[in-house]
C-alpha cells in the first residue's frame, strides 16, 4: 500500500514551522505538504479534527484558500 505523508508548515510572524495537522487552528495560515508538493497558502476556518477510517486516525482541516 502506498501512503503519502503530510504534514502543515503553519506561518508564524514571517516564519514557516512544519507541524502535524492536528496543531492547527481556526484562523492559522498554513501551506498543506503532501507527497513533497506544497500547496497554495490556505487559513483554517475550523480547528483540525480527527476521525476513524478503516481503523487508521485520519486529521482533517477545515480551510479556504487565503487571499
């Protein structure tokens, strides 16, 4: 089975600090990294959440592209 990891690299002043999803937030900027490929710069609406997929702890962020 082929698995990609993520992970954020949330904006801190004019910093960018890799965090595990689930450290994000409601209004934090963050660049999604997936298979090494980042996103465009997006904002959380909603706190991250977990839930159960076939066993396996799936995190979730609400978001928007930030403009």
């Amino acid at each position: 089975m082929s698995e990609s990891i993520s992970y954020a690299l949330k904006i801190t002043g004019d910093e960018e600090i890799p965090c595990h999803l689930s450290e994000l937030k409601r209004d934090d900027l963050f660049y999604l990294v997936q298979a090494s490929k980042k996103s465009k710069l997006l904002i959380a609406t909603d706190d991250a959440f977990q839930s159960d997929v076939n066993g396996q702890t799936i995190w979730s962020v609400p978001h928007e592209i930030h403009a």
